[in-house]
C-alpha cells in the first residue's frame, strides 16, 4: 500500500501539470468519471426547478413571517415528495416580533382620486414592520429625509414624502416632528432610480415605534411615481402628471392611508427545513447544501432559484440511488433551506459540537439568473485565505469544465471539429441558449456560506451568487428573470461537488493532493507577481518593499501548507495516506519557489542579498508579543463580539475585519494575523479588500478582547 500510494500521488502530479493534461481538462474534470457526469447530466432538471420557484414567489417570505411558513410547509412536502424520509423543521428564535402584513393601501384623494399602492397587487408595497394605520393626511415633500432637508418645515400630523431611506424619515420626521407616517420611493441596494424607475425597492423600518407614537408605517413607491408625487407637489398650475384624464390644481396632496398588520410576542419564531440522504457510513464527516428560504415576495432568483435547486438536488440524489445509477453516499448528506445567515448562526452558537459533524458546505444564491437580463455574472466564490482547502480545487475543477463546455470557443469547434457553439451543452427545455457567464473570484460572504468560514466554526465552504443584480430585491425579481438552462448548469456544478465528496475517501487523498497542490501553484505565482512588484516599485526604500514583499511570498506558502493539510479528512485511518498529506503541506512551507524568486529578483534589481532577517518596528514588536484566542463558548464568543463597535475596525474592508478574527486560533500573534490579512488583501488588490495596517488589526482585536469575545494568552 506505501509504495502504490507514492507512486500514485507522483503520476497524479507529473499528469495533471504536463501539457496533454491542460487539453484534457477542457472537456473532463478528474473528480467526475464520464459516466457520471453523463448520469449527472441527464437527470439535473432547471425546469423542474422552476416549477418549485414559481409556487415560492408566490409568499412573501421573510423570516418569521406567515408567507415564510407557507413556504416552509411547501418545501418540506416537495422534499417528502422527492422520497426524502428525514424531513424536520428546526425551530428557532427569532430576533424580534412575528410580523405580517394583511392589506395596506395608499390612495391619493386629492387632487385626484388615484390609487398610489396596494399589497395585493405586490407586498413590497409596504416596509415591513409598517404598524395599522387609517387616515387621510397632507403630503409634504422632505427631499431626502436628512435634518437639514427638514429645516423649517412644518410636517406634523402629515404624511411626508422622501426620496431617501424610510427609517431616516421615521427618525427625523415621525419621531422628532410628529409626522404621521411615510411615503419613500428610494430603490433598494443604492440603485440609481433613474436606470429603475418603475422597480419598487424592499425596504423595512423598526419593529420598535418612535418612543411617544403607537407606530407608524412606511409605503414604498417607484421612483417615478413618487417623482410625480414630488413634481405635483411644486406646481401650482394646472397639471394631470398622472394621466388621468382630470387636469387638477397642483400645489397640494392629500393621502389616505389604510394599513392593517399583525405582530406576534417578541422573540418570535423562525427556523430552517433540514433534509437528509443518509450515507452507509455514519461516523464519517457530512456535506451540508445550503439555501435560504426566507426573502421578499417574488424573489424568484435571490434565492428562489437555489431553494427550487436544492429540492430538484435531493431528487435527483434520491432517484439515482434507489435506481441503482449512482451509490448511495459514504457520508450524509444534508439539505438545509435556510433563514438566511441568521439559521446557521443561531445553529451553531446553541449546539457547537454540530460543526464537528461537518466537512464542508456548497452554497447556491441566485443561480437562475437570465444572464441577458440585467448583464448579470455568475460569480464562483472561492472561500476566503484563512479557510483555503481541498475545496477549492474541486470547486475551480468542475466550475472550469463547466465554463469551458458551455461557452463558444472559436479553436474548439471551427477549428477543432467539436460541437457549436458548446462542445457539451446544458441546455433546459424551456431555458435560453445563452452561454455560461460566470467567473471564479476571491471571497466574499453576504450568504450563508460566511458563518461556515467563521474560524470559530471552521467548515469549508464555496458558493454561488451572480452579482452585480439589477433586480436583487424589488419587485423585479421575479419568474420573468429566470432562466431554466443557467438552473441546470448551476446546480450541475453543486450537485458534482457533492456526489464526489460524499463518495471520497483515502483512495482519493493523491487526486486531491494533486489537484490541490497544482491550484496553489497558480495562486502562488500571482503571490509572486504582486511580490514582484513591490520590490520593482521600492527602490528608494528596498529594505521595506522586501519586507512587504516577503510577507506575501511567506504568507502564500503558509496558506498552500493549510489547503494541503486540509486532505487529511479524507484519509482516515490510512497512516500512509495521513503522512503523505503531512510531508507535503510540510514542502509548501520549506520548498515555496515563490521565495527563492522573489530572492533572486531582489539581487538582480540591487546587486545585494536581500535582508536575512526584517527588522521589526516597535508596534510589529508589540503586536508580536500578544496572541489572542476565541472566547468559549461559541454563544459567549458571537454574542461578544457583536459587542465591538464598527469604529474599532478603522478602514479596515468588512471582509478583511472578519478575516481578522478568523485568523485568530491561539497560536498567531497579533502581528501574525496582520501578515496573514494584508497578504490576502494584496493578492486580490486594494481595489477589491481595501487597504490593511497593523494599527487598524491591532485597534480591533485590542477592542476584541475589550469586548471579551478573545482572550490573550
């Protein structure tokens, strides 16, 4: 067994990185034999998955609200149906009341009599957490809400009008003014309101009312009807900006608004829907599938499409299986449908020991995006440099195959006799015939998949949004932006990932050192090329450009040693198999090439070596001499460190904070957790993570232990 398995991990390694090996791979991934990607393939349905959509706009489903258990109920009898026998739903706390709009109207009486907003007709409508109103007010434009818009305005016991956020205008007006409530028409997530200016943004205001009021309520309008609105308001002449067909006298608006909601005790109630496949070995590590259920009405893509994946998933699992197309899993698999973030948090912080149960999480957030619609891209995320692993190199893998397959590449097919335009399409029956647009890039959490990546929870995981979304909640996300083929070709590359990963074991550690060892070389050599250019840029202090270059090179290979590392899930029991992983990972530190280049580099461009050793300033002293740990339990630890203020951090990129305390593990030092930080940042560029400096890491974990979310050692 020794002598098959080196030889095994050294011609896995000499083919994969000879040049056959990169023809190989455009039409192949070696996790996947061709049959299984031909079984895979024939039965992943988008259309299947669409129909699972078109009942789940139907809610509107945020958590803890009745559309969200609607949907709940929808999900778990769709699994039922699948053949899925462990189907539960896992109750949680919810922070906050229950909350459910019933109908609410906003009617302008006067001018005219017109109908301005109705929830029947779209439940974005309303801000969430709007209170029961009914009452017929003047309507004063604020502008966009702020103190200063509002100087000198009188808008007691009116309604007010505000292109800016609704809270604000709850703050200022209502709470401060003694307005009576709302009107916005500010599109969601910043978009400009002349490029949307039919789209009604989701938006929602505080569950608490203004201290002195019983509540207040906020409408939401698009843009240009709330422009009107505004341009009514202004005009004194005769006008019929409506349209309605009765010119009227502007000058003056008066509104009747009718809301009628309920709330529920606080804290309320929510939860997930869990879904098992069972393997035939119950000891060993699961893969959990994630997507979150709860959203606005309509939010058929975000996420509507992965929900209605991961049900097609888990029937495709399941019919595979019991016809005997593919084995039934070594490890469990886990389907999670999900209260966004908040499930997981909440999971972990009241069972820890739940995360040991876990190899990996694959995450899918809005993976049926018409691609035509809007430019959107699928964005491929990897997991962030504190949680690289062998994940990552399954994931670029089948990603790659599958980009490579379902795009038009004028060498493969005009010239190389292949299939056009895709030389092995996934096409739906009633999808488009667009090709894949999606892209791998550095990671970024706003899904579920970041509470996996937490270092206190410590689980890999990869997933799958497309960004940037015009319609990303609105009203516009909805069936109409859906796209069946990029359904398919989506949950193709979840459901790959986790067919190969449940079937792994130690017969697989020389394809994943293999694969895992040749990604790290491609991140290594852009290391190396930002290295490169900071000694080229540091003439006048080359002393300094070698230290920050070396940080990187240094940093790189420490990350390489950890995602080689990470194979020694899959070897188990097999010692051979244990100490290979560990012998390598151990040769990505003492043999990293980056190092010995940049060193060379240095030498050509100063005719000297390079310094043996950095001299360390005083606050790279200090910081070396202080090495935090995580606060236990994982309760105390999250609840302490929601404690610490958002000032603490500095400029610090929100990705780069969190990386920060994922660092932190007992061992490194402040000063290490800088280098590991500013290494990431550089490597994927300020443009994309910001700027890192020892005095904003330093001031957040010093306010960090502050908060007693870590401890020093």
């Amino acid at each position: 067994m020794t002598r098959t398995l080196a030889l095994s991990v050294t011609l896995t390694l000499s083919l994969l990185l000879s040049p056959a090996a990169q023809v190989c791979r455009a039409q192949t991934t070696p996790f996947l034999s061709d049959e299984e990607i031909q079984t895979l393939s024939n039965e992943i349905s988008g259309d299947r998955a669409f129909e699972h959509i078109r009942w789940l706009t139907h809610w509107h489903r945020d958590s803890g609200m009745e559309g969200f258990f609607k949907a709940r109920d929808y999900v778990m009898q769709a699994a039922r149906d699948a053949g899925l026998d462990e189907v539960r739903f896992v109750e949680q706390p919810l922070e906050g009341p229950n909350y459910t709009p019933r109908a609410a109207e906003l009617w302008m009486v006067e001018p005219v009599e017109l109908k301005l907003a109705d929830i029947g007709e779209h439940a974005v409508y309303l801000a969430d957490m709007s209170r029961d109103a009914d009452l017929t007010a003047d309507l004063v434009d604020i502008g966009d809400g702020t103190e200063e818009a509002l100087k000198g305005l009188d808008v007691k016991g009116k309604i007010v009008l505000t292109s800016g956020p609704p809270q604000r205008a709850v703050d200022n007006a209502v709470a401060r003014r003694g307005a009576l409530g709302v009107v916005t028409y500010q599109p969601s997530e910043s978009k400009n309101p002349l490029d949307y200016p039919d789209q009604i943004g989701w938006h929602r205001i505080d569950a608490q009312p203004p201290a002195g009021t019983k509540g207040t309520f906020a409408f939401v309008l698009p843009p240009r009807k709330g422009d009107t609105l505004r341009r009514i308001l202004q005009t004194r002449e005769m006008q019929d900006l409506f349209a309605t067909g009765r010119p009227a006298r502007g000058g003056r608006v008066r509104l009747r608004a009718k809301v009628d909601t309920e709330f529920g005790p606080s804290p309320g109630r929510t939860g997930f829907v869990e879904a098992v496949i069972r393997g035939t070995h119950p000891d060993a590590q699961q893969i959990v599938l994630t997507a979150h259920l709860q959203e606005e009405q309509g939010s058929a893509n975000d996420d509507g499409s992965g929900c209605g994946n991961l049900l097609e998933l888990a029937r495709v699992f399941k019919r595979l299986i019991r016809e005997g197309k593919i084995k039934r899993p070594r490890r469990d698999l886990r389907f999670w449908w999900t209260d966004e973030i908040y499930s997981e948090y909440r999971l972990f912080r009241d069972r820890p020991d739940e995360a040991k149960k876990i190899l990996a999480n694959i995450h899918q957030d809005m993976t049926g995006a018409n691609q035509a619609l809007g430019s959107r891209v699928q964005h491929l995320i990897f997991a962030p440099h504190s949680r690289t692993s062998y994940l990552d190199a399954i994931f670029e893998s089948i990603g790659n195959y599958l980009i490579q397959t379902n795009n038009g590449f004028l060498a493969a097919s005009r010239q190389g006799g292949l299939p056009r335009p895709f030389t092995r399409p996934l096409l739906s029956t009633r999808g488009t015939r667009q090709g894949y647009n999606a892209r791998f890039v550095p990671h970024f959490g706003s899904s579920d998949h970041l509470v996996f990546v937490e270092g206190a929870v410590g689980i890999p995981a990869v997933a799958l949004i497309n960004w940037d979304d015009p319609f990303i909640h609105s009203s516009d996300d909805d069936l109409h932006q859906i796209d069946q083929t990029q359904l398919r070709r989506n949950n193709f590359l979840i459901g790959a990932i986790a067919h190969f990963l449940a079937q792994a074991d130690d017969a697989r550690v020389p394809l994943l050192l293999a694969e895992t060892h040749a990604q790290g070389q491609r991140r290594l050599a852009n290391d190396l090329q930002v290295a490169l250019r900071i000694l080229g840029e540091s003439a006048a202090e080359p002393d300094r450009g070698w230290k920050r270059a070396s940080i990187i090179v240094e940093q790189g290979g420490e990350r390489e040693s950890r995602a080689l590392a990470s194979v020694r899930a899959f070897a188990g029991e097999n010692r051979q198999a244990a100490r290979m992983v560990d012998e390598m990972a151990a040769r990505a530190v003492s043999a990293n090439p980056a190092a010995a280049q940049l060193a060379a580099f240095y030498r050509q461009l100063y005719g000297a070596e390079p310094p043996a050793k950095a001299t360390l300033t005083q606050a790279e002293l200090a910081a070396s001499r202080k090495v935090p740990a995580n606060a236990a339990p994982l309760e105390q630890y999250f609840a302490n460190r929601a404690k610490v203020p958002g000032s603490a951090a500095g400029k610090l990129h929100g990705l780069m904070r969190t990386e920060v305390y994922n660092f932190v593990d007992g061992r490194r030092s402040y000063y290490d957790i800088y280098r590991a930080v500013y290494a990431e940042a550089m490597a994927a560029g300020s443009w994309y993570y910001g700027t890192v400096t020892l005095e904003d890491v330093v001031r957040l974990l010093d306010a960090a232990v502050e908060a007693r979310a870590v401890t020093l050692r």
